[in-house]
C-alpha cells in the first residue's frame, strides 16, 4: 500500500504559478522509484482528466494538451516525492489536482494507476 499526500495548492491569479508536491509513504518494501507517478485534475461536473505522467526514473515525461509547455513534473526519489511547476495558470485549470502512482505500465488513463492522493484544490481566478 503506498500513501500519496498532495499540498501547494490554492488560490492564485491568472497568469500566476503554483507548485504542488505529493510525498509518498508505505511502499511495502518497494521503493519510490518502482512506481510511475501521474498528476490528474477534476473540476466540478467534469470527468478526472489527465495532466502528466512522470516514469520511474524521471527521464520520460508525457503532458496532457492543455498542460503542454505550461506544466513541468518533476520527481526526487531521494525525498519520494513529486513535483508539478504550474506556470501561466489560467481560470480553466480550476480542479482538484490529484496524485497517482503504480507500479505497473502506465500512462494517461486513470484506470491505470493503483494509488491515490486525496487531491488538493486549485483555483485559478480571472
């Protein structure tokens, strides 16, 4: 069983930047970097959606469009913990943003991921 835990978020002005991190505990033997990380978001009336994927090592990442060149993920495995540099923010990137790890082949589809955070609100004003 592994615990993620989300913070950094809040509530900030378009344009703005927030960081949000996810510490991981409770690997059951496993370490950190045995699980590929992912952040979602869900807005209210809307379906999870996916933000960025992260690999074990770090070296591969792979952003949703809305995100794309905005958004930077980041891990340290030394410290199990995620990273998500939100930059240029805008109003519709409103949502709880979540963390999500497995240690399976995973990528963009929330089905794929087998832990969860308990989110952390975002929100974006105009």
């Amino acid at each position: 069983q592994v615990q993620l835990v989300e913070s950094g978020g809040g509530l900030v002005q378009a344009g703005g930047s927030l960081r949000l991190s996810c510490a991981a505990s409770g690997a059951s033997g496993r370490t950190f970097s045995n699980y590929a990380m992912g952040w979602f978001r869900q807005a209210p009336g809307k379906e999870r959606e996916f933000v960025v994927h992260i690999s074990r090592s770090g070296a591969f990442t792979y952003y949703g469009d809305s995100v794309k060149g905005r958004f930077t993920i980041s891990r340290d495995n030394a410290k199990n913990t995620v990273y998500l540099q939100m930059n240029s923010l805008k109003p519709e990137d409103t949502a709880v943003y979540y963390c999500a790890a497995s240690s399976r082949v995973v990528l963009d589809s929330a089905r794929q991921y087998e832990y969860w955070g308990q989110g952390t609100q975002v929100t974006v004003s105009s």
